[in-house]
C-alpha cells in the first residue's frame, strides 16, 4: 500500500514538473515577445531624434530665410507627423508589453502554485519514506532481539 501511495506521488511530482516546464518555456517565449517590442521601440525613438534634428535645422533656416519659411513649414508637418506615427507606434508596443507583463504574472502565480504542490508533494514523499524506514529499523530492532 505505501509503495502504491509513494508511486502515485512521485507520478503527480514528476506531472508538476511538467506542468512547470511548459509554463517556464511559454514565459521565455513572452519575454522573447517582449525583447522584440523593445528593439522596436529603440528603433522608433532612434526615428525620433532624427526627426527632432530635422526640425531644429529647419527652424534655423526659418530665421535666416523668410522666403524658405513655407518650405520649412511643410518639412516640419512631415517630421511631426512621422514622430506622431512614432509615438503611436511606441505607445502600441508599451499596450502590447503590458499585455505580455500580464501573462507572465498570471504563469509566476502559476509556477508558484505548481512550486506549492511539489513542495506538498515532497513532504509526503518524505513522511512516507520515514514511515518506511521506522518499520525497517523496528523489524531489524526486533530480529536483533530474537538473535
């Protein structure tokens, strides 16, 4: 009966690892996802900053040259609308970080409980194997008595 109960403990540990492998391997992939996100996000603020320079040299020429001011104005739309491009384009990588942030906590707590019952599981494996060895000593302790 205690090798039956011991086998049906080391079947449910060995599915809790499993379980915590797969939820390990789904988490790196979010996190890979997420790393993505960021280059992504790097490159659009690399976008940015040139776009900003853009905009500075075109204010400068605007001062020296009134005649270009319409020109100037037109190049300053684009380089503000390609940064509003980017930014929408970072804000939908921060909403799809946030979405993958939420996933990885939902496998943690998931890991956690998985770590919980192996942890139950464990110790049950551990009383079980103390019961066994107190029977083996008590056994070996009485046909010491008898010799």
């Amino acid at each position: 009966m205690a090798r039956a109960v011991g086998g049906d403990v080391v079947v449910k540990f060995l599915g809790e690892v499993v379980e915590l492998r797969q939820e390990l391997r789904a988490t790196q992939g979010d996190v890979e996802g997420m790393a993505m996100g960021m280059g992504s996000m790097r490159a659009g603020m690399v976008s940015m900053r040139s776009n900003m320079a853009v905009m500075q040299t075109n204010m400068a020429t605007m001062q020296s040259n009134m005649v270009a001011m319409q020109t100037n104005m037109a190049a300053m739309q684009t380089n503000m609308d390609s940064m509003m491009g980017n930014m929408e384009t970072m804000m939908s990588t921060v909403e799809s970080m946030i979405v993958g942030l939420r996933s990885v906590s939902g496998r943690m707590s998931r890991m956690e409980a998985h770590a919980g019952r192996m942890a139950r599981l464990l110790t049950s494996m551990a009383d079980s194997t103390q019961e066994r060895f107190e029977r083996v000593e008590k056994r070996l302790d009485d046909l010491e008595d008898k010799l």
